[in-house]
C-alpha cells in the first residue's frame, strides 16, 4: 500500500484544503473497496505539533502523527496557507527540510494554492514551473526569482511536484492526482459524488488584473497611470516611451523589471480588465466595449481576450453577466 501525507502546518492556515483532500481520496478508496480492489493509499495527516488551531481557534485538527515517524512516503500533499505564508515559513524550519529529503528519496509533491510558499522555500522548486493564487503573484516572483511561475495554469506537472492555482480549484488537482494515481474511472466518480468539474486547466478567467505599482520606478509608474487614464486612445509604445524621455529598449526593460509585464502586455491586460467589468456589469455590445478600450479591430480584440481570458468575450458575457430584474 503506498503512503499519502497531508501536512498540516503550524500556523492559522487552511482548513478546507486539508480536510478535502482527506475526503477526496479517502472516497477514491472505498470506490477501489467497493470495485473488489484494494486500497491504494493509507492516508494520513502530518505535522510538527500536536494539534494545530485554525480560524482563530474555531476548529483544531490534530494529525495522525509526526513527520518524524515518517520515514518514507509516496505522495505529499501542501495544503494552502492563506495569506499567512511568511509566518507558516518562519515556523515550519523542520517540515521544509523534511520535504527537501522526502522528494530526494522518491516522494511526489502537491501544493494547494499558496503552499507553493513553503515548497519553494525548501528550493524544490528552483527552475521548475508552478502555479499559485493569482493574487499573490508579485509576492511570490520577489521571494522566489528562480521558479518559473506560470499565473495562468490552473495545475503545473513536473518531474514529481504538482501545483495547482488556488482557492477551491485544488478540488480540480486532487481529481487530476486520482485520475493519475488510481484511474480515471475513479476520477470521473468522485467528480460526480462531489460535484467537481473535471478537466479545468487554467484559472485565466477568474484573475483580476491589479498593475504592480510596489515598486520605485517613477517614470514608470506615470506611464501606468498614463496607460490606465488614456484607455480609449491605441497607444503607441513607442510614443509612449517618447513622451517620457526614455529609448525604447530601455523603457522595455524598466516597465519588466518593475511590473514584470512588458508595455504591451501591461497595456492589453489593463484594457481586458476593464472591458470584463464592462461585460459583468452591463447590457453593451462586443463592439461597444471594443471601442471603449481602445481597439477598432473586433478580430485581434477577440484574440487578447481570449488570450488573457482562455475564453471569447461573448462566452466570458455569457457566463458572468446577468441581467437584475426592475421588479423585486
């Protein structure tokens, strides 16, 4: 029988990704049972205390056992750590080396969400791709430069480590981590018994651009707000490199260093953010919005909407738009 790990680590961190990913495959289990099979993993929680309390002591989990009385272990799973990350890292010194040694002796690791943190402080993660909460991006790429985060899948899989976007999308990894450790037949039952879609492979749609600005580059910052400010105009990058006295090439450079967007890719994403409020909040045409945000050609607004939202802007309109009724 293999052995499934879930770490609960010290601190106020995430409950729902701990307790459903015991469910989860602890359904996946009896399903195997149930077929005449036997089950694949003993799944057990881990950590470094006894008990850990969550939500400001609402609810406490106490683990199975602790991480030293596992010598060996096939599957880890990182549950999320809220925002509370820097604190979880500055209190689990022991589980960061404990994972660092479980993935040199043959472990596969999954992270929920923010737990991406704690697994690319053990360096596992160094020239490796990952996902995370897409909230946390400019946080995440200041502390961990050498990771190759990919914001807009929703699961990352490489060389044993999977993570996976955030929130409740890690219902969608532990399916896609059933579907490889069991089989998708098991994978298709559980999604049904707890109603998960199956198959999401990119959380593009759900992210709210927010322009990094944290940072101290003054010209470039009075070209965002010039770029956020001048939304119906199509503008010239070079131009707008002009207009601020500084050469191309380096004006390219500065606006990555400090956003990590290129002026282009800083610019379409701020047009695409609003032209989604636009299509949530209102009855206005494609074309409407179109103009409002500064494109006159509907085929290349298609192509960066669906670019940036892995989906058309009819299909993004049709699904988060709903008109309030006059009558109540």
């Amino acid at each position: 029988m293999k052995q499934l790990t879930i770490i609960v680590p010290n601190g106020d961190n995430n409950l729902s990704s701990i307790t459903g990913a015991y469910e989860i495959f602890t359904k996946a289990n009896s399903y195997g049972k149930a077929k005449g099979k036997n089950e694949l993993f003993n799944i057990q929680l881990a950590g470094i205390a006894e008990k850990v309390e969550f939500n400001n002591g609402l609810f406490t989990v106490k683990p199975h056992t602790h991480i030293s009385a596992i010598a060996k272990t096939d599957l880890i799973i990182i549950p999320s750590l809220n925002h509370n990350y820097e604190m979880a890292l500055a209190g689990n010194d022991l589980l960061l080396d404990w994972l660092e040694k479980q993935y040199k002796n043959g472990a596969e690791i999954a992270t929920i969400c923010t737990g991406a943190f704690m697994l690319a402080a053990s360096g596992l993660l160094d020239g490796k791709s990952c996902s995370t909460h897409w909230s946390v991006t400019d946080n995440f790429r200041a502390m961990f430069p050498k990771v190759n985060l990919q914001i807009d899948k929703l699961i990352t899989d490489e060389k044993g480590i999977y993570t996976n976007g955030g929130a409740y999308s890690f219902l969608n990894l532990m399916l896609y981590l059933v579907e490889k450790y069991y089989d998708r037949e098991t994978a298709i039952y559980c999604s049904k018994v707890f109603q998960i879609e199956l198959d999401r492979n990119a959380q593009s749609e759900f992210a709210i651009f927010i322009g990094q600005k944290t940072h101290s580059d003054d010209v470039v910052k009075s070209a965002q707000e010039y770029i956020e400010n001048n939304l119906q105009e199509k503008i010239s990058i070079e131009n707008l490199s002009a207009k601020f006295n500084v050469g191309r090439r380096n004006f390219d450079r500065r606006f990555i260093k400090a956003t990590g967007n290129t002026p282009i890719e800083y610019t379409q994403r701020v047009k695409i953010e609003v032209a989604k409020k636009a299509f949530e909040t209102n009855r206005k045409t494609v074309s409407e919005v179109m103009y409002e945000v500064g494109y006159a050609d509907i085929k290349a607004f298609r192509e960066v909407f669906r670019k940036i939202t892995g989906m058309s802007p009819l299909e993004y309109k049709g699904r988060y738009y709903k008109e309030t009724s006059l009558y109540k």
